[in-house]
C-alpha cells in the first residue's frame, strides 16, 4: 500500500474506533467522514534556466463546522491527494481537541524544494497561492508552515494573497496565513509554539506519572522546526538529548547532544544534521531501538510500524510529527504499556500558536512572547486534562479519548445547529 493511503487509512481507523467507543450520532459520522472540498491546482512556473515546469499543488478542506479550515503547507516530493486528506483531517480533530475556532485543512506542493534555487522558491510559492486564489482567506482557510516550509515562505504568500486584493482592503487580508515573520505580522513565540507545546505536555505527563525529567533520556527523529524546539525545551527541563536522526542520517552520544551546537550545525548545512562532531554517526535502522526514556518522532507519518514497534525501549512516544505511529504499531506499544501522547493533543502548540497570531492580527496588535507562552501553555494543559478526564470516563487509550474529546465538540455544535437546509 502506498504510504499516502497507510496514512489515510491510519486516520480513519482512529476516527472509526472512538466514534464507535463514544457511539457517534450516525448522521454526523457521515458527514465527519470525508472532507469537505479537496483542490487540486496545476500551476507554470519559470525556472532559473529559462524553462518552464508544470507543479502540482494541493489544498484539502476537511471540515469548517467549528471555524475557518486551518492547517499547514508543505513541500515534499510525497505529497498527495491522500497525504492532503490525512493530515487535513488530523486538523479538523486537532483544533477541535484544542478548543479552537478552526476546522481543519492540509496542502501543499509536490516537489523536493532542495532541487529549487531561492528565487526559484519564491515564484514557486507565489505562483501557487495565485494558483488557489480565493480558496484561501483569513476566515476561510488560513495555512500556515509544515514540513519544507517556513516564515520566508509564509510571508510571500501573504504578500501574495493581500496584492491581490484591492489596496483598501490590503491590511486586512494579512492573517490569510499564521507562521510569518515578527516583522511581516508574525507572533513572537510562534515559531517554538510547537516544540513548546510538546514539551508541555511531556511535563504533564511525568507530572501525572511522578516522573522526575532531569537526566532522563531522550531521543528525537526529525531536527527541523519541532524537532530543535521540542529538543531545546525538554533539555531546559534536565532531561539529556542522545539521538537524533533525520534525512541526512543518524547521530548518538550516551553522554548527550547539546541542541543547540546541533542547530548551529545543522544551519550551516541546509538543516542537516550529519557531520555534527559532538555525536558518533550510527546506522539509521538501530534508531527506534536505542536505550532511552522518551522517543520524540518529529518528522513524517508512518514511521513507528510493526517492524520497529517492539523493539521500542522508551516509556513515553511524544508524538510531535502528525500521524507518526500506525495503528498496528500502537496496539503492541499499549501492550508493552509505553505511554502515548497523541499527535493531535501533542503537537497542537502550532496551530494554537497560529490561532493567537490570527487574533493579534485581527486587532492589529503585537503580543509578547512571555504572554504568548503563558497562554499556549495553559490551552496545552487544559487539553491535556480532558483527555485524561475522557480516557477515564471510557476507560480507553489517549487516542481515543483525545478523539472523543474533539468528536463531542462536534457533535455538540451539529446538534445545536441542525444541517442546513
Ligand atoms: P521541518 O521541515 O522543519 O523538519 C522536518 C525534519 O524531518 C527534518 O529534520 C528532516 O530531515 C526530517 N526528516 C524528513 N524525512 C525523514 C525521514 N524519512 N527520516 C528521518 N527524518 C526525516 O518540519 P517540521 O515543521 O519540524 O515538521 C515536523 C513534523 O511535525 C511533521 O510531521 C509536521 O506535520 C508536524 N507538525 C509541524 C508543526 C509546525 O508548526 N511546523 C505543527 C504541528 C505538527
């Protein structure tokens, strides 16, 4: 089976099992069932040789019932229909798990950006937001970044998306995208909100299981936005970074990586972590199986599986990247009884953190980032809580009860409003 469709697949198993759990009103399965638009643009645009490609893009709305579809963009060579519609749904649950006033959505272009020159990029990612035109919009659907995309990025697509719109109208179109720069709109603080988040709720977690995180082990796959973040975050808690891999390769030192001189490293080499003197290279396959207390998967869908699974050693997946873990996999980690915490509940700081750069648009303000972490913190732990209270209520794993902390939400609001017409 092609990744893409595990992924999808993988989404609606979770979704099936709590709707059955909870008993889902039946009409509302339904409809929560498929998303709602899915756009798919072609798009030209002129390279640095003169030659024109033709790109593929993607926008899948999942479901707006709660507010306007938000979710990121990425860039990847894999990116598809069916990776569009996973990680768009994984949104709808997400910012409903959250208590946010979004819905859920999920794009992005099919290319390997490091083939592509800077200017390259930037045409790329203007022409594409042309391409989806007012399909966006910032009560619409408001992107933001994701794997391969960035606040450079987020900012051309804003100044895209607001040029094209009448100059009356120009300032108030900026928060058609979360995840900009400070300078262009962004939020202070928006840029670790996601590793913060993770970090929070991994506090939660030894806070719950009375767990001390100084000198604890932790390893991490993935070193880019989330991965660094939640790395620096968990080290200021004591705990000792003694893995990390990534596309470039795998790195391990018993008596720690420092995330920081490993993100000087790394920015110097186009993120990549391989090369890094403060650690050994080690092969890739040993990875998941390392001796450690906490396993951080922050980078791509599908990556704890039946091969790995058992081999695990951690007692506690943060999953900070969406979808890491297949549903067969997880059924032999509960049985090994390591401790999950859900992407949808972990990795939720980023759209939380979108959600106040939204609003500080919408007044026209400038938040500080000690404000900003306070409150992203406290939405962290408030979700946190109601999918213990819910995991209690069901006696049921996190995941689902995560998800049945989302589909009451929505049930609640379908109820309330009945189906137009
Ligand atoms: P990023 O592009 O900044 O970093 C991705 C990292 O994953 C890179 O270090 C890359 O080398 C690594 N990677 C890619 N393929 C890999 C592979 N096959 N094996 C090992 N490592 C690999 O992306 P990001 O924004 O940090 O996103 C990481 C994950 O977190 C994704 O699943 C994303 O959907 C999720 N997420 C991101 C945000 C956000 O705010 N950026 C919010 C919520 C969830």
């Amino acid at each position: 089976m092609a990744e893409s469709s595990k992924l999808y697949e993988n989404v609606q198993k979770q979704f099936d099992r709590a709707a059955d759990v909870m008993g889902l009103d039946e009409g509302i399965r339904t409809i929560l069932s498929t998303p709602s638009n899915e756009i798919i643009v072609h798009f030209p645009v002129k390279m640095d040789n003169g030659k024109i490609e033709l790109l593929k893009g993607y926008r899948v709305q999942h479901n707006n019932a709660l507010g306007p579809y938000k979710g990121g963009l990425r860039f990847h060579p894999k990116l598809d229909i069916n990776a569009a519609r996973a990680l768009a749904t994984w949104m709808t649950w997400k910012s409903a798990l959250a208590g946010l006033p979004y819905g859920g959505g999920k794009g992005g272009i099919k290319i390997d950006p490091k083939k592509y020159s800077m200017a390259e990029l930037e045409r790329i990612t203007r022409r594409f937001t042309y391409a989806l035109g007012d399909n966006i919009g910032p009560d619409l659907d408001i992107p933001a970044p994701d794997v391969n995309t960035n606040s450079q990025i987020m900012a051309w697509i804003a100044d895209t998306y607001v040029q094209t719109k009448s100059p009356a109208n120009r300032h108030n179109n900026l928060h058609v995208v979360t995840g900009k720069p400070v300078g262009s709109g962004g939020l202070e603080g928006r840029d670790r909100a996601t590793g913060f988040g993770v970090v929070s709720t991994i506090k939660s977690w030894a806070e719950l299981k009375g767990v001390d995180l100084k000198g604890k082990k932790y390893i991490v796959q993935g070193f880019g936005n989330v991965g660094y973040w939640a790395s620096h975050f968990l080290a200021l808690q004591g705990a000792v970074l003694v893995a990390v891999q990534d596309m470039s390769g795998t790195i391990y030192n018993e008596n720690g990586i420092d995330p920081e001189a490993l993100n000087d490293h790394s920015a110097g080499r186009k993120g990549q972590i391989s090369g890094f003197d403060g650690a050994e290279s080690i092969d890739s396959s040993t990875f998941f199986a390392l001796d450690c207390d906490i396993l951080i998967p922050a980078a791509l869908g599908n990556q704890i599986t039946v091969d790995n699974a058992d081999s695990i050693k951690a007692t506690l997946v943060a999953e900070a990247a969406n979808g890491p873990t297949v549903v067969e996999a997880e059924a032999i980690l509960l049985k090994k009884g390591i401790n999950i915490i859900p992407d949808i509940l972990c990795n939720a700081g980023g759209v939380t953190g979108s959600y106040y750069e939204w609003l500080q648009n919408k007044r026209s303000e400038n938040w500080k980032i000690e404000d900003v972490l306070v409150l992203l913190e406290d939405k962290m732990n408030v979700a946190f809580d109601k999918t213990l209270k819910m995991a209690e209520k069901y006696d049921t794993d996190w995941r689902t009860a995560s998800y049945i902390v989302a589909l009451e939400r929505l049930q609640t609001t379908y109820m309330e409003r009945g189906l137009f017409p």
